[in-house]
C-alpha cells in the first residue's frame, strides 16, 4: 500500500497520542517511529499510570502494549471504555495468544500489532487510524457547524412565531410557550361577539381593522394593569397577570373598568362607527389554566353572560370522560354478545304473573354483574349505539315469545319507532310468526322527545294489525301524555314510578294516580303500577283499583322468566 507521509502527518499533526509502555527501550524506539508523524504525544509506563494520564488528559489515539506491571493493557482498556466509548485505540504487543485478540476487538480495538515492528506494517497501520480519526473529526465539525446554523435559524423562526403578524401582540405559540413558566396565573380569555358578521357586513379588510385596533385597545388597557396581551386566534384575545396571590376585588373592579372602557370604543369608517361586544372566561386555577378559562367562555356565551368565572360546577370534562368510557364499555359489550335481556314479572290483583316486562342490562366479564340501564342507556343514545342495543332486545323478545308462547311487554323509544329499516324487520317477524303479536305488549317510552306524534301513531296503528297491545310508560311524568292519549287508545297505561314509591306519604300523589286510574277506566284503558316495594303501597293501589303491579314486592328483574307465582 503506498503511504502519503505527507498526507498523514497533516492528518496526525493536531491529534493527542498517549503511548503506554513498560519497557524502556521498546518506548524509546517507538516514540522515534511515532515522532516522524505526532507532534502531541504522552507516554506512560505501565497500565496504571496510562489510565491516570487518559483521566487527567483529552486523548484522539492510544496506543498500548499489553503485558503490563500492576494493571494489563487489556485491564486498562476496559476502564478507558467505561470512561469513552469511541477513543481510537492501537495494541502494540510481542504476545499473540487468541483471547488477547478476543478481548481486544470486544473492546472496539482499531488495530492489532505484533512486535517487533515492521516499520512499513506499522506505518500503515497509523495511517489508516489516524484518517479514519481525521475524518471523524471533520465530520463532528461539520455536525457543530450545522448545528449552529440550525440553532440560529431556529432562534430567527421562533422569532417570527411568537408574534402575530396582523396585531403585533405576542401570539398563540408564544402564549402556550410561556403559560408554563407561570406560579399563579390570573387568566382572561376574551372572544369577540358576532365577528363574523362584522366580516360579512365590511369585509375582511375592515375586520382586520377592527382586530389591530382592539388589540391597541387591549395593549393599552394592559400596560396599566400589568397584564400580558396575546392574540390565540381570529378574534380571541388572552389577559393574563402573573400574581403570588388573587386579589379578587382588584380584578372584579379590572373588569368593570374594561367593560366601561369597551363602551366607549369604537372602530370609525366614513359613513359609520363600529362598537363591540365582548365575552370573557376567567381562570383563578393553578392547573390547567388554558382549558379552565375556555371551559368559562363558553359557559359565559351559553348563559348569554358577560363573563364567567371556572368553577368545577360548571366543568363537564368529567361527564366527557365518563360518557367515552361508556361508549367503550358498550363498544364492547356489543361485539362480546354481553348485551343481556332480563325479565321482570307483572302480576294482578291476587299477586298472580300474567306477563314480563322485558329489560336491558349489560354483563359486565370482570365483576360478573349485569349494569342497569341508568349508567348507559343515555350515553348510548348521544353516541350512536342505542339501536344496536335496542334492536338485540326487541327481536330477542318477540324469538322469546315465539319459543315460549309467553306475553312480554317490550320497550319501544321514539328512535326505535323512527328507525324505519328495524320496524320493517319486526313487521316481517310477526307477519312469518302469526302467533307473536297477540303475545306481545310494545311499551312507548318517552325518554326522549317525540318530534313527530303522527309517526306514533301510525307505527301503532301499522302493528294493532298482528294482534300487538300497546302501553304507554312513565304515566303522569309530564304533561304531553294527556295530549295524545285520547288519539293513540292504548290498551295500558303504566303510571310513573315517581308517583308510586311514596303514595303512602305523599297524598298529592295518591289523589293523581287515583285520578289516572278513574280517567283510564273511564276510557276502557288498563293501569298497571311500576315501583311497587311493599305490602302497604300494594294495598292502597289495589283499594284504587289499579289493574296490575310491577315492582320488587313480586319480583326482581332475572335473565330468565320465572313462571312460579310465589305470592298467589
């Protein structure tokens, strides 16, 4: 191999050499060699003092014999590595047994040179380590210089992005940036009423006019007071004062002062003057001040407020968290055929089942319990999978009755009653099982709003025609039902359980059932009595004439019909 010496003491003539060599003579010699390519190099005479001079020294190349008094080159080797990983590193030796060379390259050794030297060989060895260190080196400075320059561009660009172009107020990134340096923020976030009309009305031109003046408006404001100014978006502004403690008559007067300078702003065009209104979400909270003081404003604007102050009563994060929760859980539950029907006894006068209303509840795999429809029902309702648990009930239901010639009364909501693809389904169901309809009793519901009474009333008419019963439930818990009771002619009515629980303290509600019933009976309409949890409550119904009972003193709801009438 032909060796540019030339080329290489360029290359060799900045590193830092530390030769290690206990003999005398071999160092001398070596150093020679060494001297024709190094201007920088340390010698150490045994392993020991070779690891003293690589702690107190910054080294590019050692180079080591390895048979050393008091610690081995070998030994010393792997302390320097425990020290830097990537010093470049030559064994000089006379020994050449394998777990010499084993030892070295586990090491991360860069050459291996058997003594006595042959001049060329070893030549040719430092050239090849003392390039590949040259350009390590060049490449480590080339990174260092890249990243200067990355650091300065980076500094010029946050520059540019801490301010808002428009307004000049310090921006969004700037807000988020700083928001976490803060002890005690007092937080103001201020939205523009109406904006958007102001757009529409003058257009964009004129908007940004009316944002830069306010934001001079909100910098002046400031400055006395103390306050920082940010612009978050279009036409949402951010006060915030940095306090070691909250003087809330200091800000409660702040905010009156604001509002009755606001009065007085206005933007002048030529032919008009342009007034504003403003809402504003105040956070006091040391935690989460940003998600605070918006959870405020929008409280503020849905209560047509001027401003709003977070508190954790107004804060639904909580309910957010709990509502996705559920929606996994029933998520779940669905795709692990968990939905389960139960069925709950519905007795006459002598405590005797004539049928079973048939209820929802969701089988829950860890505690080996089934949830009642109070902690999902209503968030399967806002997340889109109610029809999916709906729809498993109702056909489980009407295959119930058709396996078992047993009367069920079924639960109908306005959804289901809309959702014209399932109806279309159950009508298909009774039409092949002509049996079914006169087995079952659809229970109308109104746990939501119905929008459309005729669509009621045509989903009942469409199915009296198999035979089907109706019930309307939750009697006498609002005030529609006595609107359409007359048009819809039910064949029962179930009287709200609200009525039921305390009829024997509340005689409100003893003489509203009693007026419910005499109205039903009146109309040949059946009652039946939901809630009803003891001995006395049953009696007085009974004494009312109600015509059937439902509740705990007979039965609780079970996942299967029991048909024993244990209080007959």
């Amino acid at each position: 191999m032909y060796i540019n010496l030339k080329t290489v003491k360029e290359q060799a003539k900045n590193l830092k050499l530390l030769y290690i060599e206990d003999d005398a003579i071999a160092r001398t010699t070596t150093v020679e060699m060494l001297e024709n390519l190094f201007t920088n190099i340390t010698t150490g005479n045994d392993g020991e003092d070779g690891l003293r001079l690589f702690k107190e020294g910054n080294y590019d190349l050692i180079i080591t014999d390895i048979n050393m008094p008091h610690i081995n080159g070998i030994e010393m080797l792997a302390k320097i590595r425990e020290i830097d990983t990537k010093v470049s590193v030559l064994i000089l030796s006379a020994y050449n047994e394998s777990n010499y060379f084993l030892d070295a390259i586990k090491l991360g050794i860069d050459g291996f040179i058997l003594k006595p030297l042959e001049h060329n060989q070893f030549l040719e060895t430092l050239a090849k380590v003392t390039k590949k260190i040259f350009l390590d080196k060049k490449e480590e400075l080339y990174y260092e210089y890249l990243e200067e320059e990355i650091h300065k561009r980076t500094k010029e660009i946050e520059k540019k992005l801490y301010y808002d172009d428009l307004t000049g107020l310090l921006n969004r990134y700037s807000f988020f940036k700083d928001i976490h340096n803060i002890e005690l923020p007092i937080l103001f976030m201020l939205d523009i009423n109406k904006f958007k009309l102001i757009n529409e009305i003058y257009g964009s031109k004129v908007g940004s006019r009316v944002l830069k003046e306010f934001a001079l408006f909100l910098m002046k404001f400031a400055q006395r007071r103390n306050y920082r100014v940010y612009r978050l978006s279009s036409d949402e502004f951010i006060l915030w004062d940095n306090v070691s403690f909250i003087d809330y008559e200091k800000y409660e007067q702040d905010l009156k002062d604001f509002f009755q300078q606001l009065n007085n702003f206005t933007v002048q065009l030529n032919n008009d003057a342009i007034s504003i209104e403003v809402t504003i979400g105040i956070s006091t909270s040391q935690h989460d001040a940003f998600e605070s003081a918006k959870i405020a404003l929008e409280y503020a604007k849905q209560n047509k407020k001027q401003y709003a102050m977070y508190s954790k009563a107004i804060d639904k994060r909580q309910e957010e968290q709990n509502a996705l929760l559920w929606k996994q859980r029933i998520k779940e539950a669905i795709a692990n055929n968990n939905i389960v029907p139960v069925y709950q006894a519905i007795v006459n006068k002598k405590s005797q089942v004539v049928k079973y209303e048939t209820l929802m509840r969701l089988y829950n795999e860890e505690t080996k319990e089934l949830i009642l429809p109070q902690y999902f029902l209503d968030i399967s309702m806002k997340t889109g999978l109610y029809p999916q648990l709906s729809s498993f009930i109702i056909l489980e239901a009407l295959q119930k009755i058709k396996d078992f010639s047993q009367c069920l009364s079924i639960n109908f909501t306005y959804s289901d009653i809309k959702n014209r693809l399932f109806t279309e389904k159950i009508e298909l169901f009774l039409q092949q099982n002509i049996e079914v309809g006169p087995l079952a009793v659809f229970e109308i519901t109104e746990s939501e709003s119905i929008e459309n009474y005729n669509e009621v009333k045509e989903f009942i008419s469409r199915f009296k025609k198999y035979g089907v019963r109706f019930a309307i439930d939750d009697f006498g818990s609002g005030f529609s039902n006595f609107e359409y009771i007359l048009e819809i002619e039910p064949e029962y009515l179930k009287i709200d359980g609200s009525l039921i629980k305390h009829i024997d303290e509340d005689k409100k509600a003893l003489i509203l059932v009693r007026a419910i019933v005499q109205f039903s009976h009146e109309l040949g309409i059946k009652t039946i009595a939901e809630f009803v949890h003891s001995k006395k409550i049953f009696s007085i119904l009974k004494s009312l004439n109600v015509d059937e009972f439902q509740g705990f003193f007979f039965h609780k709801p079970l996942p299967y019909i029991d048909q024993e009438d244990k209080h007959a």
